[in-house]
C-alpha cells in the first residue's frame, strides 16, 4: 500500500494557516494610543516663508517642535482673549478649570 504525498503547496499553505493563526492573537502595527492623546484635527495655516522660519527658530530656542510651539502659543492668546471676553474656553472644559 503506497502513501499518498501532499504536494508541496499543500504543505505551503497549511504551514501558512498555522503561522497566521498565532500572529492574530499578538496583532501587529503599533498599539493604539490612549484617548487623552489622541489629535483629531488639524488646522491648515498659510505663512510667509520667513514668518514659517521665525516661528521655526523660536521653537528650536524653546526646545520643542514646531507644532508644539505653535500650539501653545495660540493656547495662550485663546485663553487671554476668551477670558476678556467672558467665554468659556473649550480645551479646559477637560480639566475642570471652565
């Protein structure tokens, strides 16, 4: 009695089936980030290019990237002009300060 032989993509696609198997259990890519960390917007701004390299020397005289500066910077004039103004500032609704 003679033993039937798989052909060798049988044996590929099995052996594939098994690894694939195991790899979704782990998953892959980078783990998600935790909500409070999450940016889901974005603002589109048009600079002069020497006004785009200003705002870029003084983020590297702050120490941090350009969009951190930018950022906190509007958040500084926001909460001035907001306060003057006796509206409430929505990006401290979440820390119990509005």
């Amino acid at each position: 009695m003679e033993q039937e032989e798989f052909p060798v993509n049988t044996l590929a696609v099995y052996i594939f089936c098994l690894y694939n198997k195991y790899m979704v259990k782990r998953g892959r890519g980078r783990p998600p980030k935790d909500e409070d960390r999450l940016h889901s917007e974005s603002l589109i701004v048009r600079l002069e290019t020497t006004e785009k390299e200003a705002f870029q020397d003084a983020a590297e005289i702050a120490g941090v990237p350009l969009s951190t500066w930018v950022r906190e910077r509007l958040r500084q004039v926001a909460v001035r002009e907001l306060q003057a103004a006796a509206q409430p500032i929505a990006f401290l609704k979440h820390l119990g300060r509005n």
